[in-house]
C-alpha cells in the first residue's frame, strides 16, 4: 500500500504520462480508484490484467 502512494505522489515525474496496458496514465487516476485499488488489494480481490509483452 505505501509504494502504491508513493507512486501517486511521484506522478508528477517525467515519463509518468506512458500509457499503461489499460490505456491510461498515472495523470489519469483518480483518488478514488486508488482507494479502490488498495480496498482490492487488501481484500485479496485484485485482478491484474496480463501484460503486454513486447519483443525485440
């Protein structure tokens, strides 16, 4: 949980606007799907989406 806040308070660094496998940035997030993510994670609920893979 505190690395989860931690990076919500590191949002403002440069790179934080690449977008995620959900199309999203960090930018983006609100609040409250933080509070929903770590309510989910506490709760043993969360679900990862698989992630991409990339070769080169």
């Amino acid at each position: 949980m505190f690395s989860l806040i931690q990076k919500w308070e590191e949002r403002e660094a440069e790179g934080n606007m690449t977008k995620g496998k959900d199309e999203q940035t960090i930018d983006g997030m609100s609040l409250k799907r933080i509070r929903e993510l770590i309510e989910n994670l506490k709760s043993e609920q969360y679900q990862p989406k698989p992630s991409r893979r990339v070769y080169i």
